[in-house]
C-alpha cells in the first residue's frame, strides 16, 4: 500500500490490504487483532499504528513524501514454513527445470527485475 501520509482512510485501508478496521480491531476472515486507543486519529487510521501491530513492514522517504507498507506477517511474524512451492521454469538451455529436483540440498532463490 502506497501513502502519501502516515494517516489513511480505513475503507482504503481494508481495500488495499483486506484487513478491515472493527471495534475488535483489525480483522481479515475470521482473525482479529486488537488495536489501541490511538490507531485512530482526526477520523482517519494511523498506519505505523497498524503496522506495528500486524507485522507490516514501513518505508518512509521523506524527500518524496511517501509512506508504503508492506504485507501482514500476523502469525508469529515469521513464515510458517520454509517449504517453496512447486516451480517450473526453462533453464539456460531451454530445458524445463523443476525447484523440486533440488529436494534436500540448500537452496538460494535470487529474483530479478528490470523496473
């Protein structure tokens, strides 16, 4: 979600994030997290508030006046598993390669993009 300030509207912010803010906090399906007194400010969200509390990463740049929050780490603010899932791809020579005949070794996923 992309900010130009640190306070957000909450139907905005249930829209980009499908956590929506109730009077038992956040909550997205069937989980709610509680939220303090001050997450709410001049009619508004206060998302480090938010943040904070659902383990979403913040970026601030200043200079541009810009404030961008990454996904919801809620559940123990870490992965759950540290299993990748199935994929396919070409290899250099064009030949499919499977993630899964990797099974058992260590394995360094890098991702690359151009913008």
């Amino acid at each position: 979600m992309l900010l130009t300030s640190t306070t957000t509207d909450p139907a905005a912010f249930a829209a980009a994030t499908g956590w929506a803010v109730k009077p038992e906090g956040a909550c997205r399906a069937d989980m709610c997290v509680p939220l303090p007194d001050d997450v709410h400010v001049d009619g508004g969200l206060d998302v480090t508030v938010l943040a904070d509390r659902l383990g979403m990463p913040v970026l601030r740049d200043d200079d541009h006046g810009l404030v961008a929050l990454g996904p919801a780490t809620v559940v123990g603010r870490a992965l759950e598993t540290a299993e990748a899932p199935e994929l396919e791809l070409p290899d250099a020579d064009g030949n499919p390669f499977r993630l899964s005949s990797l099974h058992g070794k260590k394995v360094l996923l890098v991702a690359w993009a151009s913008w």
